[in-house]
C-alpha cells in the first residue's frame, strides 16, 4: 500500500518530534507533568522517567503499590532526591 504525501506533510512546521532530554530543563518538566497525570489518574501507581545514557528519555517506569500509605511513603522517599 502506498501513500501520496502532500506538501503540508513536508513543510517545515514548528513541531518539534525530538525525544525529551534531561538536559533540557523543560523536558524533565513535560515528563514530570506526565508522571503526575498518570498518578492522580491511577491512585496506587507511581511514575518515574528513565533516561538514556545521552540523555534521551527511555521509558517510564510503572510501579503498582499495594495500598496508599505505600505509595505516599515511596513518593516521600522520591521527593528527597
């Protein structure tokens, strides 16, 4: 199957599809805001970014507790660093 591309799919658009960097200050922000959207979202989960050896973000890594107290002890341990 093959598609036509049009010249709006070439022109030069100000999206920027580079992965988050944790050099960038902003991209440790947007990934950060992501986590915290996933936690209020799921109450017993927890979200921490990974981050490649360049910098690049990885993944995000899910952790399911058992209970609230557990997930708001690991948080309190997460905010020291």
């Amino acid at each position: 199957m093959s598609y036509e591309v049009d010249k709006w799919d070439m022109e030069d658009r100000e999206i920027d599809d580079k992965p988050l960097n944790k050099k960038n200050k902003r991209d440790v922000e947007m990934a950060r805001e992501y986590c915290d959207e996933h936690e209020a979202y799921y109450g017993s989960d927890t979200c921490e970014p990974t981050w490649k050896k360049n910098g690049d973000l990885d993944i995000y890594i899910i952790t399911l507790h058992k209970n609230k107290k557990a997930k708001l002890k690991f948080i309190k341990e997460r905010n020291k660093k």
